[in-house]
C-alpha cells in the first residue's frame, strides 16, 4: 500500500542558547570575591594598570600600580554607598555618593541585582556578552556597560561613559 508522508520539519537548535538577563542576574548573584590585576584605558589614552579585589554590592578596592605620570599610588575604594578617590599614599580622599554615579546601575550596597528598566541592551560580541545599562529615570547621567565571559557568564570588566561622555575602560585578570 501507499505510505502517507507528512512534511518534515526541521528545528535548527543553536548548541549555545543566548544569555537573558535572568542568566546575568544569577552569575552576579553567585558572583564570589574576585581578586587579581587590572588594565584600565582612560579617556585621554593612558593606560593605567594595578591590583584590585572586589566584594560586591559593597566594596572593591582598586590600587593603580603603573601608568600614572605624578608617580603616585591612587587608590579607588568602594565602601558601602561611598566612592572613595585617594590620589597619593597620605593625600586627602575625595568621596563621591554612589548614587550619583553610573556604579549605582550595578551596586547598591544591598545586592548585584540588574532591573530590567535600567537594561539598554544585552548583546554577544564574540566570546562575550555586553550588558549596558542606563538610569531609567535619567537621574544619574551616563552609561555602564559590563562585559561578561560568553560560556562562563564570568564578569570580565566594564566601560564606564561619564557625565561628560568621556570613556574609562576596565579589564580584570
């Protein structure tokens, strides 16, 4: 007899599902104390390299090691809701509120955790996965953008744009 044959439908299933932002929420979440070196661009061309140690939401603390042309060791701090910038070992800190920085798209003190209303964009780029976030109520001017490891969903480092649209770049190693 005749066989009856139904069309045959194919589904193409990427061995890589995308990452959502439920995935990034979850890595930063299980986000264990990271230390190790960094690499930052700065706006004008320089680049700054040093130590760094990070416990989110609440503190980090980064020791610019290389690159600064006054000699000095500065020092960037993150404690509780306070931004600390200590430009020489012995100089007076400056301490700028977290809220009023595009940090406080990532930290709060209380937890790493991204609202969807502060997401610009989640993008692949090759081996990663860039995560740019703005204030949603326009309060705080600028834009964070974190780059995290595609398989690993691993923070890698991040761009900062500043009130003056100026670019920092940070890598973590």
């Amino acid at each position: 007899g005749k066989t009856s044959c139904a069309p045959l439908i194919m589904l193409v299933v990427s061995p890589v599902r995308a990452a959502s932002l439920t995935d990034i929420n979850a890595a930063l979440a299980d986000m264990e104390d990271l230390s190790g070196q960094f690499v930052q661009w700065t706006p004008g061309g320089e680049t700054l390299q040093g130590n760094f140690f990070l416990a989110l939401p609440d503190r980090f603390r980064f020791v610019y090691t290389q690159g600064r042309a006054q000699g000095g060791q500065n020092v960037v701090t993150l404690r509780d809701s306070w931004l600390v910038v200590q430009e020489f070992q012995g100089a007076e800190a400056n301490r700028y509120p977290v809220s009023a920085t595009p940090l406080h798209l990532l930290v709060d003190g209380q937890s790493l955790h991204i609202r969807p209303s502060q997401l610009e964009a989640l993008t692949e780029k090759g081996s990663s996965i860039e995560v740019a976030l703005r204030d949603p109520e326009g309060n705080v001017p600028g834009r964070l953008v974190l780059i995290f490891d595609s398989k690993t969903l691993a923070l890698q480092g991040w761009r900062l744009l500043d009130i003056q649209h100026q670019r920092s770049t940070v890598w973590l190693h």
